[in-house]
C-alpha cells in the first residue's frame, strides 16, 4: 500500500486566536506548542472567517446570487470528514457512500479532510469556515494518508477501489487534495473509467517545489485536473510543484484550517490542497447554474475563463491556463461552454507529462508500500508578469492586499504576479 502526502502547506509558526466551542485549548503543531488566546465564539468567527481573503476576492456574494453550488455533490478523498463541526452540519452525505470503501469515512483522523470539506461547501456556522459552494453537498471517503497507524491503514480502502465506487455513483466531482511520487496502473484504469462516467476530477500538484519538484499522483494523470497554489497577490507559491500537468490555480496561502483532529482550532496553513478543494467547489457553483453541462463543458468554462495574461494555447508550467473565475461564467447568461464531448485538456492528455526540457517522461512503478512527509513552503519572490483586466476571458482581474488588516479587493485593473514559463507541446 502507497502511503500519499498531504496537500498542505502549514505555516508553523502561526495559529489563529480562536476558542472552539468555550474552551481555552493548547495545540501543539510539530513540535511547537502555542497557548491559543481565548475568545468568544463571535470572535471565533470574526477571526477565522476574515482570513478567508479569496471570499471577497472572488466576489462570492455577487456570485451566490446565481449558485451556491445546490444539487452537486462533491467526492471528498482524504483523511475523512468530521460532519460534526459547526460549519459542516448538514452538508455531509453520510448514507450514500458504496459499501466497502467508506471505512471510517466520517472519522477524520488528521483534520485535513475537514478543513478541504468545509473550504468547499462550510455554512460558516459557529465561527466555522464559509465554503466557496455552501450548497454544495459532500460525501467523504478515507484513503491511506501519511499520519494514520499501521493497523488503521491496513484497513483503509485502495484509491482505485475509492475512485471506482464514486464513479458509479451520482457524485460529479471528486476532489482530491493529496499526492504521491508514483504512479500504478490499477489507478490509473480506475481515472480512466470515472472519465468515462462524466466525472470531473481535480488534484493538488504538490507542495515540494523548493526541494526536487517531484511530479505528483493524482494529479499527474490523464484526465485529472491538477491544481497549483497562489497567494493574495497571485503569486505562485514556492512550495507550489510545476510541470505540464499544472493545468488551473487557485488561492493557496495564508487561509485558515484544522489544526488537528481535536477541531478546537484553527491554523493559518494553504498549501495546492486548499486550492483544490476551492477548484472543486468552482467548479460546483457553475456546475449548478448549468446542469445540462457535461464534464468536460464545465472545465473548458472554467480555463476560458481563467485570468492570465498569455495565450490560452500556451498555458504555463506554474500556473496552467491560469487563476479561476468561476464568476466570470456565472455573470454571462449566454456563455457557450464549448462542444459536450471535446475534452479542454486533449493535449495534455495525449502528450504526456514532460520534463523541463520538454522531453517525454517515464513514470517510474510503483512500490508495494511507501512513505512521504509533507513539506512547508513560502510565498514566491519570483519576477512577476502584470496583466490587466479588459473584461475578456484571456485578461485577469485578480488580488491584491489593501491596507494593514490585509482586506483584499478585485480590481479592474489590479496587479497579478506569475510565472511565466512555457511548458511545451
């Protein structure tokens, strides 16, 4: 059994002042210990939920007048879903998972699984996070991530047999915010076939960029959706991984979640994980507003509409086609999504990943069983491009930071960093 990385990015030296439920609680994170500040659970919520930056950047409030995501469920594969939190309570499916592979689903043991669930579909309530699609329903699954014991894992359901199962099921999206350095062929049939059953899939990249950049599993398959990180002023993160299968960004930095399974706190952390479920739950909103849409219409809406300041036919080995905006499809009422059975990501899908010199590359196999840690990364310093907002798909409207309270605004003409780098045909 392959053990997967988690898509997180933490930043260890901050942890929000916030009191979950009354009670003054100290969480230890790594090896550090830090006396979180008691507060009350109004304060809980003006401290967490004002980290949630990308909320206003992306005008969500504009956005929710036409979707919140009602009637599309969303396959969350992690370390399992607690439907207990305040934000979650009635937006987890906790009856409709297929037998065999929803072993302890609902018993997140990390955290991790939580914080994905509620950045995509959350209420807010009782000072918890608000999701990007609150109408959006989830149904969790529990695969083996880095933290779970041996005998726990031994129990924990393969990842083909997790992907199989939700591709007979009426989920539309599966999120996946983990990753791993090799791939199998059994997962790799398993994606195959949830394509063909109109799934939309999405993974994160990575967050080992600053080390050795290795390319990353899921996200590296044909037909899923891999997905980089930025922060406020969309820059790519360091830590973000690149490569050819980079193929959408999102907001990855500096946004609150779990700190552990005790969902007493919250900690400042991001990382290409929390840019894949906010992917995901972009994808949920226009999925809602168009059902008639396939998969792959879905995605093509959301690369056309994507901000970058290069051509769409020469996406970029950091960011892809660019920084979502999902709202951009939902304010145009005669949108045209693209031909239903046109996959957007085609070329990708038959080249191949390739190196940085653009040479084909060779999946090493996977081993019976491995190991892998996460990683901690930073902001990119990189030399940014500036591209400009002109109300077009291939133009960007992006973040920028205002004032010492860090409040962040869409701006016509607003500032927005990348990396420009072609990643080749």
């Amino acid at each position: 059994m392959v053990v997967y990385r988690l898509g997180r990015h933490v930043r260890r030296n901050a942890i929000l002042k916030a009191r979950r439920w009354g009670a003054t609680v100290c969480s230890a994170l790594g090896a550090a210990a830090v006396l979180l500040v008691s507060l009350t659970p109004g304060a809980v919520a003006a401290d967490a939920q004002s980290q949630q930056w990308y909320l206003s950047a992306m005008k969500t409030v504009e956005m929710w007048k036409t979707s919140t995501g009602e009637g599309v469920k969303v396959a969350v594969i992690d370390s399992g879903v607690n439907p207990d939190t305040p934000s979650l309570r009635g937006q987890v499916v906790t009856d409709e998972g297929v037998a065999g592979v929803t072993y302890k689903a609902t018993k997140d043991y990390e955290g991790h699984g939580t914080t994905m669930a509620e950045l995509i579909a959350g209420t807010g309530a009782g000072g918890g996070l608000k999701g990007l699609a609150p109408g959006a329903k989830i149904v969790p699954y529990r695969i083996h991530l880095e933290g779970l014991g041996e005998a726990e894992a031994k129990r924990a359901p393969d990842l083909a047999d997790v992907i199989r199962a939700v591709a007979d099921s009426d989920v539309k999206i599966i999120s996946m915010s983990f990753g791993k350095d090799v791939d199998t062929e059994d997962e790799l049939k398993a994606i195959k076939y949830a394509h063909t059953k109109g799934k939309l899939m999405f993974a994160s990249t990575g967050n080992d960029a600053e080390r050795n950049s290795r390319i990353g599993y899921p996200a590296a398959y044909p037909y899923v959706v891999g997905v980089a990180a930025s922060d406020e002023s969309g820059k790519v993160a360091k830590f973000s991984e690149h490569g050819n299968y980079v193929d959408l960004a999102a907001p990855g930095m500096n946004m609150p979640g779990w700190c552990d399974n005790s969902f007493r706190s919250y900690c400042d952390q991001g990382g290409t994980s929390a840019a894949t479920a906010l992917t995901s739950a972009s994808a949920a909103l226009v999925w809602s507003a168009h059902p008639d849409w396939t998969a792959n219409q879905v995605l093509n809406s959301l690369i056309e509409t994507a901000g970058r300041d290069w051509a769409r036919d020469d996406p970029s080995t950091y960011l892809g086609y660019g920084l979502i905006r999902p709202r951009k499809v939902l304010e145009d009422k005669n949108f045209d999504p693209g031909p239903a059975d046109t996959d957007p990501l085609a070329r990708e899908n038959a080249v191949g990943l390739l190196d940085e010199s653009g040479k084909p590359v060779t999946p090493s196999p996977a081993p019976s069983k491995g190991t892998a840690t996460s990683s901690p990364g930073a902001e990119d310093d990189r030399t940014p491009a500036v591209a400009s907002d002109a109300g077009s798909s291939g133009n960007a409207t992006f973040w920028v930071a205002v004032g010492a309270a860090a409040a962040v605004l869409v701006v016509g003409v607003g500032a927005f960093a990348v990396i420009r780098s072609r990643r080749g045909a």
